[in-house]
C-alpha cells in the first residue's frame, strides 16, 4: 500500500481526486487490470486483518462483525488504508474475484462494446445484478467511441466510430438502463 500513501501525500488535496463517503473524506482508486494480482493478494491488503485469515469470514462472530463495521462505515471497507477502491471487471469471473479480494466496487473501463465482457453492455443489467448480490458498487465505462490500435496495434477491429454522436447515446442508455451506482467515460485519452 506504499503506493496509495504515495498518491495520498502527493495528490490527496488536489480537487480533482474523486471522493466519496460522510463529508467526502475517502478517496476513490480505480485499479486497472486488478484481475493480475491474486485474491489473497488483495485480501491480506484490502480487507481487515480478522476477515482476511483464518475461516475466512464464515463464523456467526465475524459476519455479525462485518455487519457492524458495514453500518459504521456505510463508504468503502474498513481497511488499514483509507479509501474505496474500485477493480476491473474484465472477463465473467471477474465479478466473484473483486468480492473476494475485498473490492468495493468494479468498473468495465472498455468503451467498445463486445471489447470483452465486461464491455458488453447487454451482460450490463446482469453484472450490475451479480455485483449488488456479491457486495459490490458498480460503475459502467461509456465512451463516445473508441480507437487504440496506436497503442495497441493488433486492436482494430474493436474500433468503434462515433457516429456523430449516436454510438455514445446508445451507450449512455444501455448503462442507464443496467441502473449501476455510477457511471464513468472511457474518451480519447483512454479515461
């Protein structure tokens, strides 16, 4: 967690760092390709220390734990490090690792629809569904479009125009329609 005291101490004041939570006081961290790091992984750093060993937070004790920290802390989880932090849902799996791991939330970032499946806006409605069961916020990645084959070359077949507008529309609805927590655009600088 280095890093996110790193990203604390150097940008923790500016106004552009998105935060949410009683008087907007916990910062929220998108992790791009956080499906790279194992469960346990993020478990150890994200979840409290006597939910991330030992039953795993299976003992009536420690749900009703969980339950009571829940309702102390309605914003993110209670962690050594402050903060909501929100992982990538890129492939079907996805959904069930970000809750075990401890995430708050996940994102799609992709805006080609069909990119992968957590880009496919008609698996939207059922991932933000999936994701309320298992815990998770949800925020859906629109975008007005979308090229990368500069970046990555072998892409281009994800490439999306922007049909003076109305491909952005029709995603901007479907996301709607899915009803997730929040929404984010996915644009020209990838973000």
């Amino acid at each position: 967690m280095d890093d996110v005291a790193y990203l604390e101490a150097k940008y923790g004041s500016s106004p552009g760092l998105a935060r949410v939570g009683p008087d907007n006081q916990d910062p929220v961290y998108f992790v791009y390709d956080s499906y790279h790091i194992a469960d346990n992984e993020w478990r150890a750093v994200l979840l409290p220390s006597d939910d991330s060993e030992g039953d795993g937070g299976n003992s009536p004790k420690s749900k009703q734990t969980k339950e009571l920290e829940q309702q102390q802390q309605p914003v993110g989880r209670r962690r050594s490090v402050r903060g909501v932090f929100v992982g990538l849902w890129l492939d079907r799996e996805h959904g069930a690792s970000l809750a075990r791991s401890g995430f708050d939330a996940f994102y799609t970032y992709f805006a080609s629809g069909g990119f992968s499946y957590g880009s496919s806006p008609q698996l939207w409605p059922r991932m933000v569904q999936e994701a309320r069961q298992l815990g998770l916020s949800s925020v859906l990645s629109v975008g007005p479009g979308y090229v990368d084959d500069r970046i990555r070359p072998w892409n281009a077949h994800n490439t999306k125009a922007r049909q003076g507008g109305k491909y952005y529309a029709a995603m901007c609805r479907a996301a709607l329609e899915a009803k997730p927590d929040a929404l984010s655009v996915t644009s020209y600088n990838e973000w």
